[in-house]
C-alpha cells in the first residue's frame, strides 16, 4: 500500500514539476476537482484524444464525429432521466461532517479484501518461485477463494440494493460491515440520501424570464438530439455510429484521486445505432474493440480487466467497465452500455418529433437500439502517464526518471541539441527543425551538458534526442538517442525523417488496429 501512495504522491509533483497538470486557479489555493492542463499535458491529451478520434472516425466507413454545444435544451434533462435518476447515494459521517458515497465507502471496503488476496499471491509467488502459476492459485486457494466470495457477496447486494433504491439496505450493509469514517474513526453515520450531480445555470439576463439550463453531465445527448440530422445529411446507414468529445461536468460530492474524478472533464463517447435484437451481438464486438484499442498502447495487458455491472443505469439492459489498475488500484477507466431504445424514445416523446429509421432491408421503421462506449479523457490521461513514469536504476547505480510514453502519444516527438552553443552547431540544428517541424512536434534545448538535456527529455517522455556535433559539419550525420534504450546511433541527417515517422506516426499505430 505504501508503494502505491509513494508512486501516485510521485505522479502528482511530477505532473505539476514537468509542466503537464496544474490545479486550477492555483494562486487563489485552487478550486477543488478541478484541473488544468499545462503545456506538455495539452499536447498528451490532444494527442489521446486524436488517437481515439481517428480510431472511430477515419478507420470506420460507417461512423462521423460531431461536435455538439454544452448548454441544451433544458427537456433534454428531463427525457434523458438526468433530472429525476442521476443521483448519488451519500452519506455523512456525524462526528467528522464528512461526506461520502455510499457505494464508494462499500466498494473501498472490498478494495481492502483485494488487498489481501493480492498479498496471498504475493506470498505464493515467492514461495513457488519459478512453479507458479497465478490462475491456477486464484482458482484454487481456499483463503483467496473465500475473500473472492466475499467481495462478490457484497457488491452483489449493495447492486440490488441500489437497484431497487432501498437506501435503509444500503446503511445496514455499511453498520453491518463495520465501516468506520476514515477521517474520525467513528460509525455514527446518518441515513443514505440521493444526491442529483448536475450543474445548474440560467441562461438570460433577467432573473424573472430566465431559463434554468445544465451543464451536460454527458456528451452522449448531444448525440442523440441530432440522430436524425446526421443520419439523414450522411445517409448512414444502420448500422452506424456518431462519435465526439467533449467536456461534461459533474457535482461529484467524492471528488479526489488527482485527475480521476473530477467536476469538470472530457469524454470521448460514440453511439452505435443498431437494429433491435442485435444489440447484444454488437455490445460484445465493441468490449472487443475497444480492449483491442487500449491494448494498443502497450501499457500492458495484465493491467485492464473487465467488470460486468450488477447494477445498470436507468437506461441499460446490460453494461460493462473496461477497468485500469491506477496507483490507487484497478477502477473504470471506460464504460460500455447497452443503452437499449431508451434515449431516442424519450427524446421522441419530449419533443414530439419522430426519431425512427426505415430500414430498406427489411422495410420496416424502428427506432435504433444502442451500444455507447465512453471514456473518461483524463482517466486515459492518467492510465498513461501513471504506467509510464517509471524509475529505472542503471548499470551505474545511478537512478533516471523515464515517462515511457506510447511514442504516438509523446507530447514533443524529437529533441534537437547543439553540442555546444557554438562553432555553426545550433544554426544546424534549427535547420533540421525547420525541416522536421512540419511533420513533427519538435524541440530544441542548449542549455547544460548533453547528458543533463537527455534528463529533462527523458522526464517529459520525448521518445528521440538528435545530437549535432562537430562531425555534422563534416559529413551531415547526427547521433540519435533512442529514450527506452538509451543507446545512440550515427545517422544522415536526410534519413531521420523517415526514421521518426516509423515509430511516432499515427498511421504506424492507427495499423496495429485494424
Ligand atoms: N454516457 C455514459 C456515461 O457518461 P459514465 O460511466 O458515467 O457513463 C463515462 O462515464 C466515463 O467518463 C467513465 O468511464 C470515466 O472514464 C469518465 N468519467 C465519469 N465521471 C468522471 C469524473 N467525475 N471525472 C473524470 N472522468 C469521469
């Protein structure tokens, strides 16, 4: 556990140090959950955010990208279920007036089991060493078996319980499990509550006239809304998706963990019309595809899983989270919902407008079911740059901090240094950046030795540092330094383009998808 905190308590001063996330308004003490982005995390988040748009938009025939407003119809609330359903159950602490989810409190409850079982496969491993096998130990240890049924007997009743509402179940699982406030230590909790996380504003200069607006909690209703204009002005047909980003903005009471949950955020969401009967079908090729565009990245299989909803949202018939293991933990990372019919025939019935498609196939018109994928840009934010920064102690002894950033996703894609400040050298350099900059972010650094310079690369995760040297001059090569490898190599400065855009290009990774 202490492991964990020393690396996440490292994330957030080397995010802030490196020039990638500041807090918001930070010379006023800051605004809490609240972020910005600062310039090396600017370019990471629009380079994720690329990443995805063209894995949806360019690499399928059948889905467009939109780019909807956040203020909309305030009845868009309300068809969408936001205004009476999109609650949190909370519950304060008597003693330290604190307030917290409930179903967090739980959830954190059966983290700590997960603790355990991880310390017994810890425990085994060093114990078999090379013999074992962690599947076949998960699924046959009596202890682990045990904490395993537990967790799952308590997330399967607080599920129902949420399910049906029934908050006086809920506290009694927590009084039941002895939860206590980690702040006081105390259990004296009040009753559970609903809590509705939307923002509200008003639209209008009169106070008298003017009209009660949300900030979207969600990206995926402004998709909805222009259903039928987009797929009459693309002629789509179905099946077929309406990708977008976009900021959403959200009460949360639990606000904490960095980046991770925040009040104010951005989605990458896509919505998949499908014909009826067929979502299911669909829901699994998308679970399917979209670990396939995670796994992409290299940040490791072991540290995504899936976890299947007990509890679905009001407008889901089945539903999943795409899970990352965070310094703090396995937590959702993106969701995929089988949202059903339910959106479009609310919006249908609000508006009075008809939200159908003829399907010339069968000649028949119905409104589509649908599959969504969403996921948290921030919470991609912070799988990636979590995973990627790393300590690493060389031959020497001596310690590098190294962000191995996906090389796609690096917010600088090569570094050019002088050796020296002097003799021709950085005049060469900025005409190799004159020349690269088209196609690449580029950098140019000539302050301090070479070695320093590599550090401060390293440390913002620039995947190549290009060395010119007094041999330049001479015969037009420069060194190239690799950052995961560290080892350097001679090469022309006409073939460094190439060279580059092999490992950094989007399309060499956009390939990997398809
Ligand atoms: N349209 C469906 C929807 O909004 P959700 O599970 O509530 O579903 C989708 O949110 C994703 O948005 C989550 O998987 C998470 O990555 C991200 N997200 C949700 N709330 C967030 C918050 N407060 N801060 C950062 N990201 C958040």
């Amino acid at each position: 556990m202490a492991k964990q905190e020393d690396k996440f308590k490292k994330v957030l001063s080397h995010a802030k140090e490196y020039g990638f996330v500041f807090q918001s308004s930070e010379i006023y003490d800051g605004l809490s959950a609240v972020y910005d982005y600062a310039q090396n995390g600017a370019a990471l988040k629009n380079n994720i955010r690329t990443y995805w748009w063209q894995a949806m938009v360019q690499l399928n025939d059948n889905i467009v990208g939109i780019d909807s407003a956040i203020f909309m119809h305030p009845t868009t609330w309300k068809a969408s279920g936001h205004i009476d359903a999109f609650n949190d159950p909370l519950i304060d602490n008597k003693d330290s007036k604190k307030r917290y989810r409930a179903d967090v409190l739980i959830e954190d409850y059966c983290a700590k089991i997960e603790g355990k079982i991880e310390k017994e496969v810890k425990k085994a491993a060093k114990r078999f060493g090379d013999a074992f096998n962690k599947d076949e130990f998960l699924s046959t240890n009596n202890r682990v078996l045990g904490y395993q049924e537990k967790i799952d007997t308590i997330l399967s009743r607080m599920g129902k319980y949420l399910e049906n509402e029934d908050l006086v179940a809920v506290k009694a699982l927590i009084e039941e499990l002895e939860i206590a406030c980690p702040v006081s230590g105390s259990r004296n909790w009040t009753d559970v509550k609903q809590f509705n996380l939307m923002f509200g504003t008003k639209l209008g200069a009169d106070a008298s006239s003017a009209m009660d607006l949300y900030l979207r909690p969600e990206t995926a209703q402004g998709i909805f809304v222009n259903f039928a204009n987009v797929q009459k002005t693309g002629r789509m047909k179905i099946p077929f998706g309406i990708a977008q980003t976009g900021k959403a903005f959200r009460n949360e009471i639990v606000a904490r963990q960095f980046i991770f949950r925040m009040r104010e955020f951005e989605q990458m969401e896509m919505q998949f019309f499908v014909r009826p009967n067929t979502q299911s079908e669909w829901y699994e090729k998308w679970k399917e595809n979209r670990l396939k565009w995670h796994l992409s990245l290299g940040l490791g299989e072991e540290n995504y899983r899936f976890h299947d909803h007990d509890k679905l949202a009001h407008y889901a018939d089945a539903a999943a989270d795409i899970e990352f293991k965070f310094p703090f933990g396995f937590k959702e990372l993106e969701g995929i919902h089988s949202r059903t019919d339910f959106d479009l025939k609310a919006h249908e019935k609000h508006s009075g407008k008809k939200l159908q498609y003829f399907d010339h196939e069968i000649n028949v018109s119905y409104v589509p079911y649908v599959v969504e994928t969403s996921v948290g840009l921030d919470r991609m934010f912070l799988a990636v740059f979590s995973t990627a920064l790393q300590d690493e102690t060389l031959a020497d002894g001596s310690v590098r901090t190294v962000m191995k950033l996906p090389s796609v996703l690096a917010p600088y894609k090569a570094a050019i240094l002088p050796l020296v400040k002097k003799d021709g050298l950085p005049e060469i350099a900025k005409t190799i950046i004159n020349d690269l900059k088209f196609d690449f972010q580029m950098t140019y650094d000539e302050k301090d030795a070479v070695g320093r310079r590599y550090r401060r690369q390293d440390a913002i995760g620039t995947p190549f540092c290009i060395t010119v040297d007094h041999q330049t001059k001479e015969d037009n090569t420069v060194t190239i330094r690799h950052r995961d490898t560290m080892q350097q190599e001679r090469v022309a400065i006409s073939t460094l383009k190439n060279m580059i855009a092999d490992e950094v290009s989007m399309s060499t990774w956009l390939k990997k998808l398809d």
